[in-house]
C-alpha cells in the first residue's frame, strides 16, 4: 500500500486570533528553485546531465505544453524514483545545511523574521516536495509547509510519482484552505511569479517580487 503523503505538514496548531502568512519558497525565500537544485546536487555532474539527456523527450513536451507538473513529475522518475524515504530525507538535510548561507534571500529573511515577532502564524506554500522543502522549513521554524508531495511505495521508496497536483496557481489556495478553512483569510502574502498570482490575490497585503537580497 503506498503513501500518498500528508495534506499539509503542520508543524504548530493555528490559533483563531493568529494571523496567517503565507511565502513562496522558491525565489521568494530563496535565490533559485530549490528541487532543481538539490536534484543537481544529489546527482553530481555526471548523473545531472546523463539524466536530463534522459528526460530529452519530456524536456521537448514542455516547450509545447508548458506543463509545469508533468516535467516535475519525469524529473522525480528520473532522479528519484525507488530512493527510500530515509536516504532521501538526510539527503535533503545536508544539502540545506550546505547551501543555506548563499540560499535564502536576506530581506526576505528579515521579512519573515518581523511577521515572527508579531506573532503571525507564517506558512510556507511551494510547488517543491515537502519532503526537500522541510529542513528549511524547520531552520526557518515555519508554523506550517503545503508542497506537493511525493508518493511512497510499500517499502517506502520514491515511487516516482506526486500524490496531489503541482501546488501553485489555484492550488495553493486550495491546499491553504483545505489546511485552515474555507473562511481562511491572508494577512500577507509573499511570492514571484504567475504560480503565485491566487494566492496573493486573497491576501490583505500582496508582496509580489519585493525580495531582491
């Protein structure tokens, strides 16, 4: 039987009176898209392009059908698939610990570290895998993560595939309101790019491209 992965990782149980804050992860948090990296990393330099000339044919898919989802989907295939869920999750472990002081983005940090201070609950959506995105959300301290998760087989191994669609655009208003209500409201909103647009838009304050540290 296969696990098709928790719908949100809450780390910190919401209060009523507690505002909610939602980051992007990738470029807004941080400098660069974080799974692409980490699979770079994990991968070294041979298997990074000995993969991605293995994944020629859904490279060319998305130029014609722009597929966000269906390219992060063979990419997991490819470099992660049979992976057990342990090996996997040190692995995303060393590389935050290694890659975090040129990462995140400073202003964006400081950003984030303010909505702390006042108490805000401060949750971190991303079309990244939950699983690569925890070590930094547990650095961060981040009340809660929404990502796209990954599914595990039986012998809790990579199966190669997401248990719910790509988490950006109109998902990550979904997944925000699956995790805290229908009635849920955004105090803030931080994000940079189209995927993000939905969610910024139901935001009281929409911070759209403000980090640039």
């Amino acid at each position: 039987m296969s696990d098709m992965g928790s719908p949100a990782l809450i780390h910190q149980p919401h209060r009523k009176d507690q505002a909610i804050v939602a980051f992007d992860f990738d470029g807004t948090l941080t400098v660069r898209d974080s799974f692409t990296a980490f699979l770079r990393w994990r991968a070294g330099a041979g298997g990074w392009f000995g993969g991605l000339a293995r994944m020629a044919p859904d490279l060319a898919a998305y130029v014609g059908d722009r597929d966000r989802g269906r390219l992060k989907a063979a990419s997991v295939r490819e470099f992660l698939k049979s992976v057990p869920r342990i090996q996997l999750e040190a692995d995303a472990e060393a590389f935050a610990g290694q890659v975090w002081p040129g990462f995140m983005r400073h202003d964006a940090l400081a950003c984030w570290k303010d909505w702390g201070r006042r108490g805000a609950y401060r949750v971190i959506v991303t079309a990244s895998p939950e699983t690569t995105v925890a070590p930094f959300a547990r650095r961060l301290e981040a009340d809660a993560l929404l990502g796209t998760p990954l599914v595990f087989d039986g012998d809790d191994r990579v199966a190669g595939a997401f248990a719910s669609p790509n988490c950006r655009g109109e998902e990550k208003v979904r997944r925000l309101r699956a995790a805290f209500g229908d009635d849920m409201q955004l105090a803030a909103a931080y994000g940079d790019t189209t995927g993000d647009t939905e969610m910024l838009a139901i935001a009281d304050e929409a911070g759209f491209r403000r980090f640039k540290g």
